[in-house]
C-alpha cells in the first residue's frame, strides 16, 4: 500500500464516518445531563459554589 492509497483511505474514512462517530459523540454528550438519574448530580453542581457561604 503506497502512502497516496493510505492518505486516500483515512480521507474518506474522515469525510464519511468520521463525521457520523463525531455526530454521536456530540449528542450523547450533549443528552447525558438530561438523563433521568442526573437530576441531583446537576443540583449538587449547580450549587457547589455556595457551599461555605453563610447567611448572616
């Protein structure tokens, strides 16, 4: 296999399927705080910066 069919074969590895593995990463990544047990996680987040504050 010469380095022009190499280049030639990950370009279109790339262009075609690189695309559709990078879509799926995007929109789990993207739906995973939206998950049903996520509800506290993203509370306790959300949150955190108030931790050691005190009302006085």
């Amino acid at each position: 296999m010469s380095t022009h069919s190499t280049y030639d074969l990950l370009r279109h590895l790339a262009d075609s399927w690189g695309l559709v593995v990078m879509t799926v990463i995007f929109l789990g990544l993207s739906a995973w705080p939206f998950r049903p047990g996520a509800r506290p996680l993203n509370h306790e987040a959300a949150t955190s910066i108030f931790k050691d504050e005190t009302d006085v």
